[in-house]
C-alpha cells in the first residue's frame, strides 16, 4: 500500500485550520481537511463521507522518517475542550506561525 496522498484524492477538501503538536520526540505541523474513508474497500456499507482529518505536512521527529507506515489513527479533535485546555486550532493569518498546542495548560 501507499501512503496517503490528498491529492490524489477526488473527494477530499482542504481547510484553512492549521495546528502544531509538540511531543516529547519533536514537533508536528498538521493541516486540517475533509474526505471520504471507508473500511473494506471502495464498496463498502462502512464509509463516511466528509471525515475531519489533520494530514502532517511537516514533522521534526526523526523516528517517523525510517518508519513505513501511512497513517496515524487516533482519537478525532474536538471543538470542545475542558477546562484547563487551550482552545481548539485557530485560522492563521499571512505569514503568522502556528501556536504550540500542549496539553494540559
């Protein structure tokens, strides 16, 4: 299998909503978009259309290159975060970096 690739996808649909993860191995970039998943195949009764992903498109985190791996299942992001988080991702504007997320605060 290849890894994903957006484009190369016909239903997938980007958003402006970027967000950098720190971890203890280093830093993620992430942008957030949309896009049909299914399990099982193409034909399968177990599809969404329109699922929120965040694809990495920036990382310094030496292990996830000599990784082979296409993805990253986790727990989705909600727009909701309890107290003593930070709010969820915000639109960057022209040239602005994107703000550390840790958790908790």
């Amino acid at each position: 299998k290849t890894p994903y690739d957006s484009n190369l996808s016909t239903s997938f649909v980007a958003s402006d909503d970027v967000m950098k993860v720190m971890y203890v191995s280093g830093s993620a970039t992430s942008n957030r978009g949309f896009d049909s998943v299914s399990i099982g195949g193409k034909d399968s009764p177990y599809k969404l259309n329109k699922m929120g992903l965040w694809q990495i498109v920036e990382h310094q985190i030496p292990v996830w290159d000599r990784g082979t791996f296409s993805g990253i299942v986790g727990l989705p992001h909600t727009l909701y975060m309890p107290d003593g988080y930070r709010s969820p991702p915000k639109k960057l504007k022209e040239g602005e970096k994107p703000e550390e997320l840790l958790l908790p605060t």
